[in-house]
C-alpha cells in the first residue's frame, strides 16, 4: 500500500475544509495509507520587513523538514513549480512508486511560501495552478487529486 504524509504549515480551521478533507481520506483508505501531519505556522503581523519574513519561512521550514525521512521523495507545492494536468500527476505517482521510494511526502508551506532549504530538499516542486491559494484550500485540492489519482481516473 502507498504511504503517503502531507506536512503542512498551519491548522484547518473551517468546518467545510475539514469535512471534505475527512471524506477523501476515507475514501483514499483502501489505496493508500494517507497521514496529515500538521506543524506550527509562524504569527505573521500585517507588515513585516522582508528579513522578518524569510526569519517567518525559516522557523516554518525546520518544523517541515524535522518531519522528512532521508528516504523520502519530496514534493513541494510551489506556485513557481512545474505545472502537470492530472494524467501527468498519475504518471509521476507510478514512476515514483516504481523507484522502490518508502515515503511520498507532500508539503505546504505557509501563507508566506517556504525557505529556500525546503526547496532545496524538495525532489519535484509542483504548482496547481499560477494562481494563489489558501495554502488550507490547497491541502483539500491536494486530497482530491490523489482520489482521482489512486481510486478514479486522472482525466
């Protein structure tokens, strides 16, 4: 069974988030073994100089990358990464899987983005759309696609 871990920054606060989130967990159960691990996101006051910001993504970036593996194959959700229709992302799932990887994690960075150590350690950076998202909306998306992916078709 595929071993999948999601880090992300922050906590689902709303209701509709997290009921959707449960839905496709439960559904993904029989494919994959799905965890959601969330880490402490940053306080983030309306203005903040730009070495405060990246001090904000760095503190972030430790608590993500305290909970890789060494053997993991890393995807970043970036909104500069490369953009993949859904039959690609069931590609690279497959080719992934064949390379005899353990872990597949997924990280979401916060409202700010990530540090560029995460970027860094990342083994694919993948961008949903050039669009931005709430980084909680984005976790539900995530969700989605690997229920399509893994129990449906990828069309």
């Amino acid at each position: 069974m595929l071993r999948i871990k999601i880090i992300a920054a922050g906590k689902i606060r709303e209701r509709y988030l997290q009921e959707g989130i449960v839905a496709y967990r439960r559904s993904l159960a029989a494919y994959a073994w799905v965890d959601i691990v969330e880490v402490a996101d940053e306080p983030c006051p309306p203005r903040l100089s730009r070495a405060e910001e990246e001090n904000v993504k760095v503190r972030e970036g430790e608590r993500l990358l305290g909970r890789v593996c060494a053997d993991d194959f890393v995807i970043l959700l970036d909104v500069e990464g490369r953009e993949m229709d859904s039959p690609a992302f069931a590609r690279m799932l497959k080719s992934v899987a064949e390379r005899g990887k353990t872990g597949l994690v997924f990280i979401i960075g916060g409202s700010l983005g990530v540090a560029e150590r995460v970027r860094r350690r990342a083994d694919f950076r993948w961008s949903f759309s050039r669009l931005t998202f709430p980084h909680q909306l984005i976790r539900l998306a995530l969700l989605e696609q690997l229920d399509r992916t893994l129990v449906g078709k990828p069309e």
